[in-house]
C-alpha cells in the first residue's frame, strides 16, 4: 500500500451483516468451528529433510497505521470489560490483519513458492476498499474463544481472491481449507472461553469504513510469551504485473 493509501482516515460507519460466502456441501463455516489446520498440516505433501527449519506461514492483510489507530482504540475500550479483564491475549494492533489462508508450518521454498502464486493473482486485482462491521465471536457469543470484528464492503473482493488463492495452493500440494472462508479481524483471543454475549451487543454496530487494501502478504508467525510477532516474507501488490512480466 502507498503512503498516499495509508494517510487516508478510516470513517465510522453504522453496520449492517455482511454478505456471506456460498456454503460448499460437507465444509464447515469458521463460525461453526474456529480452529485452524494444525501446524504440520501440509508435512505430508513433501519430504522434511533432517534438521530443516520450518516456519508458521499465513497468508493476509494487514491492516493500514489509520486502520491500526482506531483498532487500538476499540481494544482499549475492550480491556475495560470485566469478561475481558483476565484469560486473554491481545493482537497487538501493528499486527492486526484478516487471514486469507493459513499453511502451517512449511518449508522455506514452499513459502516462496506461495509468494510467486500469491504475486501472479494479485496481478489480476485491483487495489479496493474494505468496511469493517460490527462484533462477534466463534465459536459462540455465549461461550467465546476468539472476539473479532467483520467486513462489509470489500467482502467479496476478499472471498473471490481467497477462493482463487486455495484453488492454486490445492494445485500445488497443500491442504484445503477446512473451513468456508468468512472475513473477519482477530481483536482477542481468550484462553478459556467465556460468555460475551453483552460485549457482542454493545459493539454491534461498531464499523470502520474505507479502509485501502493494496496488497496481500505472506507473513510467518511467531508465537512468543509476550504475544505473536509477525514478519513479512514477501508482498504482492494488487494490480502489479508479475517479476517475470516486467523483465519480459
């Protein structure tokens, strides 16, 4: 994303549910189970050398520094409830972001690999805009692990790109998705869970609008005592023609 992008202040907005993506016959939603692939998901697609380092790769958005201020102001009023008080790890808000794809843990060559997909369907995207929406929680409000925000407008730009990006990932050797993608921001994650019901109702009509998406990353994540760090390991923007169609 350029500076120009990121400048730009998000509006509040009054949310509205967003559209949901098509629901394939025998695949769970993320809001019927809010686990993900177990680290090690994709090891039997290729062969571990001894000794190799892998690393825990995901596929996202991150979020602009306009977008991360207001996050961050939406976390502090959060911390202020007593149902969010104990038990819970916050995102920070530098690294906020919505996960496309999760690959677990892979091999150096099978996370460049995925940069050079990712950058060949970003070439066919244009840069857009994404509202976030409201407040919810997986795997229920009554009983909540994960408290997250969702996306309105810019929905359907992020399922057609997700769905393109599983179908070329599938084609080269790793796992499907277990779950129907449904966009949404990761605002805290609870080590035990909790009821929620009232936080979910007094953020319902929460909403951050125009926020600039240009590209999409490939980032490893780190999972640390004071909370994961993430780090970039490569970037495809949106629109941009390939590495190999521009020394063509």
């Amino acid at each position: 994303m350029s500076d120009e992008s990121e400048g730009k202040k998000p509006r509040t907005l009054r949310a509205t549910p967003p559209p949901r993506s098509p629901r394939p016959q025998g695949r769970e939603t993320q809001f019927d189970r809010y686990e993900r692939p177990r680290p090690g998901d994709n090891d039997r697609f290729e062969e571990r050398p001894p000794g190799e380092e892998r690393a825990r790769v995901f596929v996202g958005v991150p979020m602009p520094d306009a977008a991360q201020m207001a996050l961050s102001k939406l976390q502090a009023e959060l911390r202020e409830r007593p149902e969010l008080a104990w038990n819970v790890s916050w995102p920070k808000a530098a690294g906020l972001h919505i996960t496309l794809q999760f690959l677990g843990e892979i091999s150096p060559p099978r996370a460049r690999l995925v940069g050079r997909v990712l950058e060949e369907i970003a070439a066919g995207f244009k840069p857009f805009t994404l509202d976030l929406f409201g407040v919810g929680a997986f795997p229920k409000a009554g009983r909540a692990s994960i408290l997250w925000a969702g996306v309105r407008s810019g929905a359907e730009v992020l399922c057609k790109f997700q769905r393109e990006l599983e179908t070329r990932l599938i084609q080269n050797g790793f796992a499907r998705e277990e779950h129907v993608f449904e966009p949404h921001l990761t605002l805290v994650r609870l080590r035990m869970p909790a009821d929620l019901r009232a936080v979910v109702r007094q953020y319902a009509k929460f909403g951050l609008a125009g926020i600039p998406v240009g590209s999409v990353h490939v980032m490893q994540s780190e999972l640390l005592r004071g909370g994961a760090v993430y780090t970039p390991l490569s970037t495809a923007v949106l629109g941009s023609p390939t590495k190999s169609e521009q020394s063509a």
